[in-house]
C-alpha cells in the first residue's frame, strides 16, 4: 500500500531502531514505548488487521509469532504481552496488521 507507514518501515524509506528482519517481516522497537520493552511485529505484506487474516495470508501470521517466541528468547524474556488493536474503537491507529510486544514490567488486567 502506496501511503501506509508500516509499510514504508518495513521497506526502510522510515528509519526504525530495528530488531529483526526476514523476507516475510520485520520487527522494531516503538516509538512511543508503554513498557521496558515494547517492539512491534509486522509482516511485510500489507494485511489491514487479524480481521483481514485467511488462508491466503495465514502463514505469514503464524510466521510472526514465530519471530515472537525467537525475539523474546534472545532478548531473555520469560514474561510478555502480544497485542493487536483491531479498529479504531479497539485503539489501532495504523491500518497495517502489527503485533506490540510487552515486557518488564506488571501488566493489568483487564487491559485500558
């Protein structure tokens, strides 16, 4: 997609602080951080949400968490939180399916 952010990240026309990269996603740290450790998760291939996951772009999702369980290996941790916002209402401001990942420190729940 043309004007999506993420997509422009993960092309590397937007500088990131990154964490990891594939062929199929990349990985970087946000911006605007609500733990110790919070990076984001995306596929390069432009999906709008998990609303938007079917069987023709499903292996790419379970490729993610799959880059999730590595990160979080190498990073050493034993306790996070994945997230995906799906919708405005649900607090997803990008159109780009991405999965925040957070650590090091107590997480609530319920969530905001």
């Amino acid at each position: 997609m043309m004007d999506c952010l993420f997509c422009k990240i993960a092309a590397g026309e937007i500088p990131s602080k990154k964490v990891y990269e594939d062929d199929l996603c990349y990985a970087f740290y946000d911006i605007d951080p609500q733990a110790p450790t919070h990076f984001l998760v995306i596929p390069r291939q432009h999906i709008e949400s998990a609303a938007a996951v079917d069987a023709s772009n499903s292996a790419v999702v379970a490729h993610c968490f799959e880059v999730i369980a590595k990160i979080t290996k190498e990073l050493g941790l034993e306790s996070f939180r994945v997230v995906s916002n799906i919708g405005e209402q649900a607090g997803q401001s990008v159109f780009h399916l991405h999965f925040h990942v957070l650590a090091g420190r107590d997480m609530t729940w319920p969530p905001g």
